[in-house]
C-alpha cells in the first residue's frame, strides 16, 4: 500500500501455472483413499466409544455441568409455564389432526421424555406442531371421513370412527418415525439444506391459511366434514359459506373476546418482556376462565355450544402399528418426516446460536425419531415443537431439557388427575387459540410481494401448497426449487469480458464503458462448474463469444485444401518462401468452384476464465479437450486461468493433456495470462498489414 492513498502496487513475475508451481514449493498431503475411509469408521477404541456414548446420549454431557444453583428455579418456573402452555395447546392442536382433544396430552408427554434424552437442543420444546397436526388430519379424514364408510384396512373392524382414526394417526407418526430415525443412523441430516428458508416461510405461511381455514367450523359453530386432497380449502370455504345461517351466536361471541383478549395480552408481553419476570400466561387464564363460566352457564345444553367432553383419566396401553396403513401413507408420511425435523432443527438452531451451544442435525433426527415411535406406540401422534411453546420455554428462563421434562410432568397430571376439569371448556376456545398463535406465520404474508418482484419460483410453495394440499404444496415447491438449481446450473450467464483500463480488474464487457480489448483476444466467462448436462451449452455460448464455430472452419479448410491440392497439381498455385499459397486475381481463378470458401479466424488468443469452475465430470473433461483441440488446430491459443486446483489434479490424473493440449496453458490470474499474450502479440499498426482483399491466404500444415 502506498501511505496516503488508497492504491496498492504489486511487482511480481507473470506467473502460468507451471511457473508458479516451479517457484513454490506444495506441502504433500496424503489423500485417504474409499480404504482408508472405511477402516476409520470401523475402528473402535476407547475413546471414540466414548464419543459415540455422549453423541447418542447427550443428556450426559450437559447434566454433567449443570448449576443447580443457578439454573434450577429458572427451569422450574419455564417447565410449569411451557407445561400449562402445553396442556392447552395440545388440546387446541388435536383438532387439526380430527382427534379427540386428550390425545394431544398424549403427544405433549410421550415425545418430550424421549428427547430429554436423546435431544441436542436445550431449548426447544417438544410436542404438537400445527402443521404436522393439520398434515395428519389430512390423512385422517382422507382414509377415515367424515362421513361415508372408512377404507379398506385391515385391523379396522370392531373400532369406533374415533378408535380407527387414532390408528391411523399413530401408525403414520410410527413411520414418520421411522423415516427420521432412519436417516439419522445414516447420516443425512444434510437433507435439511435443500429447504430453503423461502421454502419453508412459503410452506407454513400457506399452512397457517388452512389451519386458520379448518378452525372457523369451531369459531362459528358448524358441523362441516373434513375435506382433504387437492383444492380442499376452496371446498371446504364453499361449505363454510353454504353454512352460514347456521353459524351459533355464543361461539361466535366466545370465540371473539379469546382472540382479542389474548391479541392485546400477548402483544404488551412482547412490549414489555424486558420489564416482566415471566409473560402472562393469557391462553391459561382465558381457558380456566372460559371452563368456569362454561360450566356454571350450562353452555353445551342451553346454547348448543360443543365442548371438549369427557376426558378419560390415565394413560391407554401400547399399540402396534398397523402395516395396512403404512402402505396407504408412506407418501404422506415422508414429507411429515422432512417438515418436522425441518421446523424442529431451525428452531432449535436460532437458539444454540443465541445461547452459544451446538446442536447435531443427525442427532436430532435420531432424536425425534425415537421419539414419535414411542410416543406412537401409546396413541400420540407426530411431533416436532411449536414455535410459541418454545418461546415460552426460553423466554421464562429455561436453561436446559429439564424444564421441558417439568413441563411433561404438568401435562402427566392434567392427564391423571385434573383432566376432567377441562371437559365443560368449548371447542371455539380452542379454535380461537390456535387461531390467535397463527400470528407471526400469517404476518410472513407480508414477504409475498417482495418475492414475486425479485424471484418468482420462491412464490410457488405458497400458492401450491394452499390449492394442492400441504403434501403435494411442499413437493411442488421442492421440486420447482430443484428444477431451478438445475437449470441455473444447466444454463448459466455466461459472459464475455473486458479490462478496465488501468487496472488488472476485468469485467463483463456489456456493463462498462471504459474499457480495453485487444484486437484478437477474446475472454469468456462460464459461472458454473461444467458436466455432462451443460457441457454442449458452454460450447454453443464459446462459439457464438468468438463469433466462429471451430469444427465448421477446419471442415472448410480441409475442404478447400483438398482442392488446393488439386490446383498445385495443375500449377494453378505457387508456393512462396514463407511456405503460403497465393493466386493473384486472374483469369485462374475462375477455375475455383464457387462454393470453396476458406474462413478466416480474427481471434488468435482465447481465455477461458474458471474462477466460478467448481468440478469437471468426465464427458465435460472429453467435451472440454474435443473443444481446445478443435480451436488449436484453427490456430487460437487458448488459455485457462483460475483453475481450482483439484480440477487441474484430476486433469492431470485423467490423461487430459497430449501434444496439442498442454499443461501450459494454465495460467495462474486472467491479467496473468493476458499479459503474456501482449507480450507475445504486440500491437502492430495497421499500416503494416497486407492486403487481403485480392489474396487468398492459407497456412498449410506439413
């Protein structure tokens, strides 16, 4: 840097690759082979057992350094908040997934104990998700309607409606559960990096309309039957409206003063949540509220209100699975699979970095895994966590898993002991609940706009998965995320660049007006690695940037060196000392046919920039060679700068360079390279130039 002003100058040799490598010395680093992989992972010693024991049970490793002290009245106090919050939503939630209330205490316990052991994340809490609710419900009602006979299943005869859906639920969840642990034990946790976050903010914005969709029928107070399947919600709103007189006044009234007290309450809790201990806790007290006066007031027979009901006390004994319903849900049940631990991982991502900890993807998905397969095994159905519960759960002091085990033991004794106390409370308090905690997915409707304008294929999860159904929403918008990978991949922006005059930057010569071309050098950009799939588009993008198709103007050459052949021959043509071939205009040269053309190429030096190159496959390596051969033998030199080091290894251990493609090439930076060919090309004025216009010119190889 030069003091005081804002330039650097550099003094260096002009370095190909070759030069480089000569001057500096690599540090030999051996390569593991598939072997030598292999052998490392089936090694076994002491302390990788260890490892593995703490990776698998990471309980061990946080309980070791726990503070009682310091973090135990705070996990108290968030576990008994989370709890109440758990046992409320789980009954709110249920009704997404068309099961009775209780059920969902079931799935705010079970899956909670298992993750207390095998989970990563100390924040999160476990439990029903809306989403994963409503996805289940689909699947309910498609294989147990409303109305109408239920599928033909076996392992359906002697149940109730109700027995058959809890079978259907739990035995979806038992394969979902199977799916994550599954990929767990196999590592892919990867998988959750092709969701991207407008995929997933898409997904649940166009999930939060149906679930909002789904509880008007409790808002309002109508008997409307569940509808799954492609365009659902629009039948389902045309049943809804169809309905409409018949909406019941008192859930109507209930249902607006739940949401707007709650609205009110939560928003001064995100107001002044640096000034309170602990948020109010409005959804508990509204429902403890709404129990109390729904039992005095009679509601369920004065005013036809329906209410949760009878809530059995304990807990039911285990259940198999039932392998009929595993082959009519696989499809469905993948995709809860992916949602689940997807919605899961974010969340408990956003919290390990604020309270800087790690979480392991695998892990986790072992985690919940094992979790939604016990908990089906006694009638939960699939959890993930909800992004409010959760909040809760930190936001009250929760330091570690322990306060979602004291949130699990709430719900253990609203199911044992108090749960009847919650049977006069009406389904419209649930539904208004739910309704309410779909604030912050609604609000990302805002982003819509925004989207559209700058990427319209981000927009397509949304409007998909709120016609197509949630299933078939999240594969069209995997798929179009996909495809657009593919294609941007496929067909990328190739360019043609310039030098910036006086500097050694070098842009796209479309987008600047200052800028340096040497006649004769062209350099082409190519913003993709390079394989089977894309290979013929560089070619065709390279051949319309040099403005000649190689392969075109040698068949011309030989073409017409045939004939010049013939025409020495008949001493129609003359050697000269520089070994050319001339014919001046005479009478000679009508006896040329007219169809001999010999092209001339103007471009005597071509750069291919691969500092965007990240691979070469194979039929790449061959199209890539087949193509430098052709432009050498035009008589263009071509040079490559920027090569990613493991692509000019795998070059060279591919036998890609011979007599004609050479290992000289290479060139270390683009102004490198372009240095070198001024160097080797100096401008000559064009006063010196011969006079093509009435010669024949032709250089002859021998």
């Amino acid at each position: 840097m030069r003091p005081g002003v804002k330039q650097y100058v550099v003094a260096r040799p002009l370095y190909s690759e070759e030069s480089f490598s000569e001057e500096h010395d690599k540090v030999y680093r051996h390569r593991k082979t598939m072997l030598d992989h292999i052998k490392q992972y089936f090694t076994c010693d002491a302390k990788r057992a260890k490892n593995a024991a703490l990776s698998l049970l990471p309980v061990i490793g946080w309980i070791k350094m726990y503070r009682i002290k310091e973090w135990l009245l705070s996990d108290i106090v968030s576990g008994i908040s989370t709890g109440l919050v758990a046992v409320l939503q789980g009954l709110a939630y249920c009704l997404l997934a068309s099961l009775p209330p209780w059920y969902g205490l079931f799935s705010a316990f079970f899956p909670v104990v298992i993750y207390f052991f095998l989970g990563t994340s100390r924040h999160i809490s476990v439990g029903p998700f809306p989403v994963l609710c409503l996805m289940i419900g689909s699947v309910v009602t498609r294989l147990v309607p409303d109305e109408g006979p239920p599928a033909n299943i076996t392992g359906f005869e002697g149940l109730t409606r109700d027995e058959q859906r809890v079978l259907v639920a739990s035995s979806v969840t038992f394969l979902a559960g199977i799916m994550q642990l599954a990929m767990g034990v196999m590592q892919v946790g990867f998988v959750v990096m092709y969701l991207s976050d407008t995929l997933v903010s898409g997904f649940t914005t166009a999930a939060a309309i149906h679930i909002l969709v789904s509880q008007l029928k409790f808002v309002l107070g109508l008997e409307v039957r569940g509808i799954s399947g492609p365009l659902a919600i629009i039948y389902t709103l045309e049943i809804i409206f169809e309905k409409i007189t018949s909406t019941n006044v008192c859930d109507v009234v209930i249902s607006l003063v739940i949401m707007v007290v709650v609205f009110i309450v939560k928003e001064l809790n995100d107001r002044f949540k640096s000034k309170l201990p602990v948020p109010i806790p409005i959804e508990v007290i509204m429902t403890v509220i709404a129990c109390g006066v729904s039992y005095a007031f009679d509601f369920k027979t004065r005013y036809g209100i329906d209410v949760v009901g009878h809530i059995p006390k304990g807990y039911e004994s285990p259940m198999a699975p039932n392998l009929h319903i595993f082959q009519e849900t696989t499809v469905e049940a993948f995709p809860m699979a992916i949602v689940g631990f997807a919605v899961a991982f974010s969340v408990a991502k956003v919290y390990s970095v604020k309270h800087d900890y790690t979480i392991d993807g695998n892990q986790e998905l072992i985690a919940f895994g094992v979790s939604n397969i016990f908990g089906a095994s006694f009638k939960s159905f699939a959890a993930s966590t909800a992004l409010s519960r959760s909040a809760v759960q930190e936001s009250t002091g929760g330091k570690t898993q322990i306060a979602g085990l004291l949130s699990a033991i709430i719900v253990m004794i609203v199911t044992l002991a108090i749960g009847f106390l919650l049977e006069p409370l009406p389904k419209s308090v649930l539904g208004a609940v739910v309704i309410v905690n779909l604030k912050g997915m609604l609000m990302q409707f805002r982003e819509i706009p925004y989207l559209w304008r700058r990427d319209k294929p981000d927009c397509v999860p949304v409007f998909a998965s709120i016609l197509l159904g949630l299933d078939l929403g999240l594969a069209a918008g995997l798929g179009v995320e996909l495809i657009s990978v593919v294609l941007r991949t496929q067909f990328p922006r190739c360019s043609v660049l310039a030098n910036i005059r006086g500097t050694d930057i070098y842009k796209d010569r479309k987008d600047y007006v200052d800028i340096y071309e040497p006649e004769g050098v062209k350099i082409f950009r190519i913003p993709s690695p390079i394989f089977f799939a894309n290979i013929e588009f560089f070619r065709g993008k390279l051949v319309e940037a040099v403005g000649f198709n190689p392969l075109r103007v040698l068949r011309k050459r030989n073409k017409a060196l045939r004939m010049i052949r013939k025409l020495l021959k008949k001493g129609y043509l003359q050697w000269t000392s520089g070994r050319h071939l001339f014919t001046l205009e005479t009478d000679m040269t009508k006896k040329l046919p007219a169809n001999i053309v010999v092209p001339r190429v103007d471009t005597h030096s071509l750069i291919l920039d691969f500092a965007a190159v990240s691979f070469l496959d194979i039929s790449a390596l061959k199209g890539l060679k087949t193509l430098l051969k052709e432009l050498i033998r035009v008589e263009v030199e071509v040079y490559i700068v920027a090569c990613d080091p493991y692509i000019l290894e795998k070059l060279h251990n591919c036998c890609f360079f011979d007599d004609e493609v050479q290992p000289s090439m290479f060139f270390l930076t683009l102004h490198d390279a372009m240095l070198y060919i001024l160097e080797k090309h100096p401008l000559e004025s064009t006063e010196k130039k011969p006079d093509y216009d009435r010669m024949l010119f032709l250089t002859v190889h021998t």
